[in-house]
C-alpha cells in the first residue's frame, strides 16, 4: 500500500525509501567474529604431531641407512624405492591396479601378503588400502617393482589394525604391479 501511494502521488522519495526498507530487511545482519585466540590444548596437539612425523622420518631415514636402500621421500612422508621401472602404463587416480604384495614390520614380521596367482585388485583413490599403498602406487606404472616405507598415518595410525600391525608401525611394503586397467 505504501509503494501504491507512493507510485499515484509521484512521490519519488517514499518508493525509494520503501524500496530501502525492504532491501535491508532481506539481508541479514552480519556481525564480525572476534579473532580466535589460539587454543593452547589445539597448540599442543599440532606440536605433538609435528614431533611424531619427524620421529618416524628419523626412524625410517636410520633403517634405510643400515639396509641400503636408496629411497626417496614424498611431501607426505611416504618413502619409495623403485627397484625395477615397470615399462608398462603409468598408474594414475580411477586405474584399477593389480598388485603382489608383501607388507612387513621394520623388523621383519610378516604381515600380510597377495600373492602373483592370488593378487590383489584395487581401483586407485577408491580406498580399501592404506593410504600410502594408493600414494605409492600412483608412482609406478605396470611392470614395476618397488619398496614402500609407510609411516603410521598413512598406514594403520596409532591403534594399528588389531590383528597383525600394531599401532604406531611404520609398514614396508614390497609391491610388484601387474596390470593397469585404465578407470
């Protein structure tokens, strides 16, 4: 009714006024946030972690030392040693990969095993294995062979799997690709 008023006496400065008024009622208030003061429990968490990364760094760093193995880490921590380049298609995210696999601790405890007439078949970036099992993968193409240095939060974390990894291990894994399917 106001803007019909407005509108037949050709009063320009009530239908603006209207137009005003409605506008600021459809948008909500905003009111700024303080900044966040720094959680000191949220601190100390962040450093506690930075201090286990490093440690399993430093851990697998003196184990590939005492065995030789000319591996390289990733940003993420994983550590690779491709011990035959496959010539075969490169492994890329969607792939379904067919792998041999041994994983064992850094102490030479067996763990679990695919066998070449017995593999196991994963699609790439679908989960189902460690992460870093997908992360090295994506490093090999079909044909490869290679040692992956896995620490625990890529692997199984800190309860480990509560059969045969125990929480906190740093995995290896001896994979031998077999087949790339394109996904």
């Amino acid at each position: 009714m106001l803007m019909n008023y407005a509108i037949t006496e050709g009063r320009p400065f009530f239908l603006l006024l209207a137009i005003l008024l409605l506008q600021s009622a459809c948008r909500p208030v905003v009111q700024e946030m303080p900044e966040a003061e720094k959680d000191p429990a949220s601190e100390e968490f962040v450093q506690v972690n930075r201090y286990m990364f490093q440690r399993h760094q430093d851990h697998i760093s003196a184990f590939l030392d005492r065995v030789g193995w000319p591996a390289e880490a990733t940003p993420s921590g994983l550590w690779i040693y491709e011990e035959e380049a496959g010539s075969g298609r490169q492994i890329r995210e969607g792939d379904q990969v067919t792998y041999a696999f041994e994983s064992m601790l850094l102490d030479g405890t067996a763990c679990y095993q695919a066998s070449r007439h017995n593999p196991k078949i994963i699609q790439v970036g679908k989960g189902g294995v460690e992460s870093g099992v997908e992360e090295g993968l994506q490093q090999l193409s079909e044909g490869s062979r290679a040692v992956l240095l896995i620490p625990p939060h890529l692997g199984h974390g800190n309860f480990g799997d509560r059969d045969r990894i125990p929480g906190n291990s740093v995995l290896i894994y001896r994979i031998h690709v077999l087949r790339v399917d394109p996904g």
